[in-house]
C-alpha cells in the first residue's frame, strides 16, 4: 500500500456518500481512505458509518477547525507517502488512482501530480471541461495570477508537503496554492496529466463561491499571487500579470469591505494605491465591478 486518500468534510450529508462511493471503485484497490471530519453536526456521520469497508479510517474532529487545519491533521495521520485529495462534494473516476500513482512512480523529480477535471452543478450534471498537458515550467508562469491546479485532483508526496511544513494556517482559501508553491520553491516539479480524473461540483455553499466569504478568498489571492511573482524563473510577463491579479484581488477586498467596515477598506485601498497607482487606475478602468455597489 502506498497511497492514502484523504478527504475533509463538514456538514457534508448531501454529497459525501456520493463521494466515497467513487473512491471505494477505483481499480487500484490498495489505499488507505482518511476520513477527516470537521465536527460536522448533520447526519455526515450517519452517512459514512455505512459504508463497512476496511479501507475507510474516519476521524471525527471534537470542534470544526477550518479545512486548512483538517487538512493538515489529516497529513499527519496519513500512512502511506502518496496523499490523494478528494473534496468530499466531488466525484473521481474510477482510473484517477492508478494513473496519478504511476506518473509519480515514474519521475522521483515530480513533488506532484494533478489532472484535467469536469465541472458539473449541484445535480451533478456536466457543464464544462478542462484539461491539456501542464509542465512545471508552465504552472509557474500560470501561478501569478490563476491556480492551475485543481486541488481535488492532485496526489503529492507527503514527505515533501511535511517538508513544506503542511498546507499554512493562516491561509483558509489559498492553502493549495501556497503549498504547490512551496514544492515549487524548493526545487521539485508539478505535472498535470490532460486526463480529466474528477468532476468538480459547483454549489452556492462551497468556500469557492459564496459571497459571505468574499474578502477571505481575495485576501488570501492577493497574497498568494504575490508569493507567485517571486519564485524563480517566472517570466517578466507573468510577473506584469500576476501584479495585476494581485492588485484586482485587493480592490475586491476593497470592494468587500467597503459597507461593512468603510475605515478598513480606505486604509486597504490607500495603501495598494501608493504602492501601485498606475495598475490601481487601470483596475478601475477596465474592471466595471469594482465600481459597483458591495
């Protein structure tokens, strides 16, 4: 056995069976399935307990302590080196196992492997598709400013993410991204497989989407792409336009704050202007959202 497969869940009654039934068919058939539980208080652990599969080690938290810290329990707990994350809303196809395991066997150089995905809506119908062949040199000149990477598809190995010192706590929306580039950072490579290995569910509730959220995700982005810009051997292009990104994100938090906490999105804004007033300006002009009401 050589691969665990972790997956965190809160409240996630509605989807994870769903979830666990497309991992238990895999055709890799030898794999640790962790369960993290993030004190869920809906009928998630009714849920899983029916499935009586002696791969299936599921860890109930006390107290819901936020995906980024669930996630890191769960690497701590994993007993194999290859960690494959599955979000428990999603859906993997029944090769994703093999043909991730056997591109990381095939190349030590490889930190981690992700694949191309569908994304499909709450009923689980199919509404796009993304894939095509990434190499490291291309994700990181894709990292300044977009996340090429679909966390729900990679599986990576966990003596390097432990060396990375896990996914950073103090990021509870860009976690992914900061730790693919930590593996960057220190000299490994990322490969995405055009194969599309998991169908990514799009809903109102998830961190990715709802607007309660809003300054966490654009807060953590800018961060992230300016993290992103200073990894060596990113291109001047790429570093021109993960500014922009950075900058777009924070006058979103900008955006977001602005009705809530008025003092707070001045000081934000004042501050990215002074830094940066041509590309503040040029958001502002070709950004009609940002103008808009909060």
């Amino acid at each position: 056995m050589s691969i665990t497969v972790l997956m965190t869940v809160y409240n996630g009654a509605r989807y994870v069976g769903e979830c666990m039934e497309s991992m238990l068919r895999q055709d890799c058939r030898d794999f640790e399935f962790l369960i993290i539980d993030d004190g869920s208080t809906d009928a998630t652990p009714q849920v899983v307990a029916r499935y009586d599969d002696p791969r299936i080690r599921y860890v109930p938290l006390e107290q819901n302590v936020g995906r980024t810290r669930a996630l890191n329990r769960g690497l701590a707990e994993a007993a194999n080196e290859y960690v494959a994350v599955i979000d428990a809303d999603d859906i993997a196809e029944p090769h994703r196992l093999r043909l991730l395991r056997d591109t990381l066997d095939a190349d030590p150089s490889l930190a981690l492997v992700g694949s191309g995905f569908y994304l499909m809506d709450e009923s689980g119908r199919r509404t796009a598709e993304v894939g095509q062949a990434v190499d490291s040199h291309e994700v990181r000149d894709i990292m300044p400013f977009s996340n090429p990477v679909a966390h729900s598809s990679v599986m990576y190995r966990r003596s390097v993410a432990l060396g990375c010192g896990g996914y950073p706590n103090d990021y509870p929306y860009a976690h992914d991204m900061m730790l693919y580039l930590c593996m960057l950072r220190s000299g490994y490579g990322i490969r995405l497989l055009p194969d599309r290995l998991v169908s990514i569910r799009e809903h109102a509730a998830q961190m990715t989407t709802a607007p309660e959220l809003e300054y966490a995700r654009r807060h953590d982005m800018a961060r992230t792409f300016r993290t992103a810009r200073l990894v060596e051997g990113v291109s001047p292009l790429s570093r021109t336009k993960g500014l922009r990104a950075e900058v777009y994100c924070a006058l979103r938090c900008v955006r977001a704050l602005r009705s809530g906490n008025p003092l707070a999105a001045l000081w934000y804004g004042m501050r990215y202007f002074f830094r940066y007033p041509y590309h503040v300006l040029r958001a502002y002009a070709v950004n009609p959202d940002l103008r808009g009401a909060a």
